[in-house]
C-alpha cells in the first residue's frame, strides 16, 4: 500500500477560512468538470466554528469547481512541506454563480469595472503576520537579526511563493514584536487575490514545518501594533496600458482613477464591514497607528485610507507602470475576493457617479474637531464591527452591487461570529482572533 496524493478544493469564504474538500490526485481532470458537493449553509461557518443563523438550513447543494491556474503542489520530504491544492468557484447546479461564492462576487466587480470603463486591475496583496510562538521580544524593528532569527522560514516562504507562481517582492522584519511583512508582484483581475489565499496558506505551512506558529489577527492585545493586508492596485486598459497616470494632472491621478479613488473614499464607511470584518479589525483603524481611521486620501501618508504611493525616477521601471495606489483600510480577517471586489464596486461606482478626484490631506486629521471633519467631506470611519454593519445595512447602493440575498446573509454570519464572543473579555476576544487567523 503507497500513500496517494489528495487535491483539495476550496474556497475562501465570508470568514476568510480556506475551506474544502480532497479528492485522490488521479481524479483532478475528472473533478474539473463534475466539481466536489457544496452545502450552501457553510458560508455561515465563522471563524471560530459555529454556525451562523442561515436561511438555508440543511437544505440544497451547490458545487465548488476548481480553477486549475491556482493548483498548488509542493512536495518537499526534506523541507517537511506538502501542500496540494486548488481554488475555485461555487457555482448553483446549473453552472450559474452562486450568490455567496466570494470568487465570483469579485469575478463580477471586475466585469463591471470592464463594462463601465473598459480596465483591468492590477493589484498586489502586501501581508503582515507575527509569530507567536519562539518570541524575540523587542527591539528587533526592521532589524537584519529580527529577519536572520527567521531566516529559514523566509527563504522557504520565498522558495515556495516562486514554486507556486507568486512573485516575491521582498521579506522584512516589520516594526511590531515578532512581525514580518511580504509582498509579491502584482497581478491581474482574481488573481491577486487568488495569491493573497495561497500566501497565507504557504506561511501557515512553512511556519509548521519550522516549528513555528503565527496569526495574521488584525490585533493581537488591545492597544498592540496591526496586522495589515494593503492592497496596492492600478488600473490597465484593454491594450494592457498603464491607466491610472497622468503626468499632467493633479497627483498625477489619471481622470478615470481619481474617480475610481473618490468612489473608495465616499463608500468606504459603508464597506469596512467586508475589508476589515472582525471585531478586533476596529481596535487596529484608530488614529496614530499607520492603519486607516479617516476615509481620506494621502499622498505617501502611511495615516490615509488610500495611499498615492511613491514613484522613483531611478527605477528601471518607467513612472506609469511604477505608480500604483495602496488601500490600507482591510485585514486578513476579510476574504482576499470580498476585501478586492469592494474596493473594485466602490471604485466603479465612483467612476460612474463622475466624481470629483479628491484633494489629498497633509495634516492629521485626528486633531480635526468632527464639525471640521464634517465640513471637509471626512468622517471618522465607524470604530466597532457593529457600526460598520449598520453603515453596510443602510447603504443601498452598496447592496446594489451583490445579489438581493448577499447582504442580509453577510450580516447574519457576522452576527453570528459576535455571539461566539459573547461574554469574553478584550484580551479573550483578542487571543481567540489570534488563534484562528
Ligand atoms: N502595521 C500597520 C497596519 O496595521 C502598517 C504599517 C505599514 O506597513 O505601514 O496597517
Ligand atoms: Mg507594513
């Protein structure tokens, strides 16, 4: 008798949990087309287990049918790795998008941005963790030695990022005790975001195989330092053209992409609920702390929700494919296609209202009395997971961009994941986000 290998087939859903089932190896072009059975009451799974209230029971069946462009299989005895999976898409039996599969959510956020202006998106996924096993205390912030205590597991995650088609940019030590962050090449559409789902499968693994644990939690103790997911996006026309620059305009943000930014910026109150969906996500995008407390733009501000980022004329890289944006409002706590297609609807939505780009600030606006911020056109970005909600419920152009049954569900799952925390202290609802991200 020989071990066989098993393909696993999932999805990354409303809690950002890869979930799946396996099949033997053999079966992968078969699986292709008959898919693996999918209950829908499983995307009220939460984070921690239980199962939200759902309006589907014990009922239907949905099928999850892999893309085999996201098949990862890495094998090494030596490097103690063994990692075989495949993304997908959670179609209704009749081969049309289910509502809830966030893949194909994100899908349709892209063909709008398509329809309505004829782009592309590029974007990267930048990721900051904590090891939270072996812990080195601090003064290691972006120290050589803080990288070289965990240089055995960044080269095996680069080896396997490279191994699994993610682009390694660069590896560092980040500022908070125990923090690295990585980034990876950009990529097009659902791509990127399918990278950010292996990336984190890739470090959960590598980390285990190093006899290392870590957590992505957005916030590991009240008043700590955050885990971050910034996503960095431009936008390419259909000749595959830069088309977010403009070096004649203001910011150089071309006409389409500073409308596709005013779009983030007038909605993002409404859609924090699905790019920074924890309860700990609220504790993280407060003032001060290089995360998003504002809905404002900064240009290279590490404070603003929307980020204009730097272009170097050293580069060898030319100006318009350098120029890029970073939206830094979200963290791994969100699904990497519901934290993508809400920018993406956000930005369209922006695109078609025609609005106005936006000035960027150069203050802090913490020190802005909220009458002040009110008269500017900024808002203090709702500070709990239930006032994002509510901004998420009310709003109903954001509902517009999802089937009429996606928003109420979304908030049920969420709801759900509150009730589990009930009656535990700030540090205990901190350590349980830690444990499962
Ligand atoms: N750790 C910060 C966050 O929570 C980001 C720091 C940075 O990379 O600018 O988003
Ligand atoms: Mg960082």
């Amino acid at each position: 008798m020989t071990p066989e290998a098993v393909v696993y087939a999932c999805t990354c859903d409303f809690a950002g949990k890869v979930r799946g089932k396996g099949f033997p190896a053999t079966d992968f072009e078969k699986r292709l087309k008959r898919g693996i059975g999918w209950a829908p009451t499983n995307t009220q799974l939460t984070c921690f287990d239980l199962i939200a209230e759902s309006p589907f029971g014990a009922l239907g069946d949905r099928v999850l049918i892999p893309d085999p462009t996201t098949r990862v299989s890495l094998r090494s005895e030596e490097q103690d790795i063994a990692e075989d999976f495949v993304l997908g898409d959670i179609l209704n039996l009749d081969g049309s998008p289910w509502s809830m599969c966030t893949r194909s959510i994100l899908k349709s956020a892209l063909e709008r941005l398509h329809q309505v202006a004829g782009l592309r998106l590029l974007s990267a996924f930048e990721h900051e963790f904590q090891f939270t096993s072996n812990p080195m205390g601090i003064g290691q912030a972006y120290t050589l030695q803080g990288l070289s205590s965990r240089r055995l597991f960044a080269e095996r995650l680069i080896g396997a990022m490279r191994a699994a088609g993610l682009g390694p940019d660069t590896i560092m030590k980040e500022y908070a005790p125990e923090q690295l962050e990585v980034t990876m090449d950009p990529a097009e559409g659902v791509t990127s975001a399918d990278h950010a789902v292996i990336l984190r499968q890739l470090v959960h693994s590598i980390a285990r195989a190093c006899g290392e644990t870590v957590t992505f939690t957005p916030l590991r103790e009240p008043g700590g330092v955050g885990n971050g997911v910034h996503i960095h996006f431009s936008l390419l026309d259909d000749r595959g053209a830069p088309a977010a620059f403009d070096p004649h305009s203001r910011y150089r943000l071309s006409k389409m992409a500073g409308q596709f930014v005013a779009g983030i910026l007038k909605y993002l109150d409404s859609i924090l609920a699905l790019t920074a969906p924890s309860v700990v996500s609220y504790g993280r995008l407060t003032p001060h702390r290089w995360s998003a407390a504002f809905n404002n733009l900064g240009l290279q501000d590490r404070e603003a929700a929307v980020r204009i980022c730097p272009v170097s004329t050293m580069s060898d890289i030319e100006p318009a494919r350098q120029y890029n944006i970073e939206f830094r409002a979200g963290d791994a706590s969100a699904s990497p296609y519901l934290h993508l297609a809400a920018i993406v609807h956000a930005g369209v939505q922006g695109i078609e209202e025609g609005l106005a780009a936006p000035e960027a600030t150069e203050e802090d606006l913490a020190l802005l009395s909220s009458d002040e911020l009110h008269r500017r056109g900024y808002i203090r970005l709702p500070t709990s997971l239930p006032d994002a909600l509510a901004r998420f419920a009310e709003n109903a152009t954001v509902h517009s961009w999802f089937a009429a049954d996606f928003p109420k569900v979304y908030r049920k799952h969420k709801e759900g994941e509150m009730r589990f925390l009930e009656g535990m202290d700030e540090d205990e609802v901190h350590r349980a986000y830690q444990s499962v991200y």
